[in-house]
C-alpha cells in the first residue's frame, strides 16, 4: 500500500497479540459482508497479466515504489460496466450510453 495514502491496518486490521475478543473478531470479519477497505486499491483478477518474479531488496523496493493508480482505476471502471451490463437491461444500457456520450459533447 506504499504510496497510495491508505490510513493503515487501523482501518482493517484485527489485532492479534493480547486481543480478548480475538475469536469473536475474526468470526465478525469472515462473515461480513463488506469488503475490507484495502481491497479498493487491489487489482484483484482484473489487472494487467504480470510474469512472477523473484525480485531481491533492491527489486522489492522498486516494485513497492511502482505507480499503479492508473491500473487501479481502470479496473474499477471495467468492473463497474461489467457489474452494470450484468444488472441492467441492454436497451436500458444504450440509453445510457447514448446520454452519458450527449451529456460529454455538451459539458466539452
């Protein structure tokens, strides 16, 4: 999460060493509904296809300073449309797009 602003592991995070409710705290977060904050900056299956590598300090490093926000970004719009063709009629979709490409040319 280097570099993109997240709040940190307060923000999803369970603590783990003298936690009482430990149990009770991952029971709650398994059985959530709500997705972890931390999985708005993932890319998840709808990046761009990546070779593995082993990479040594230097190379963590970099990888760790790269600029994925683009990326980011364009997976969450792909998985808006895809969710909203899903959803919503094909007729209804062509409306939508035919406003929004209306709504462009008059905003240009």
């Amino acid at each position: 999460m280097a570099g993109i602003g997240f709040p940190g592991p307060e923000v999803d995070g369970i603590r783990i060493h003298g936690n009482p409710r430990l149990g009770e705290e991952i029971d709650a977060r398994v059985r959530s509904k709500e997705p972890l904050k931390a999985c708005t900056h993932c890319l998840g299956s709808s990046g761009p296809m990546v070779p593995h590598r082993q990479v040594n300090r230097q190379g963590r490093t970099e990888w760790l300073e790269e600029d994925n926000r683009a990326d980011i970004e364009f997976a969450r719009r792909n998985v808006r449309r895809q969710a909203l063709e899903r959803h919503v009629p094909p007729v209804a979709m062509r409306a939508a797009r035919k406003g929004r490409r209306i709504l462009d040319y008059l905003t240009s």
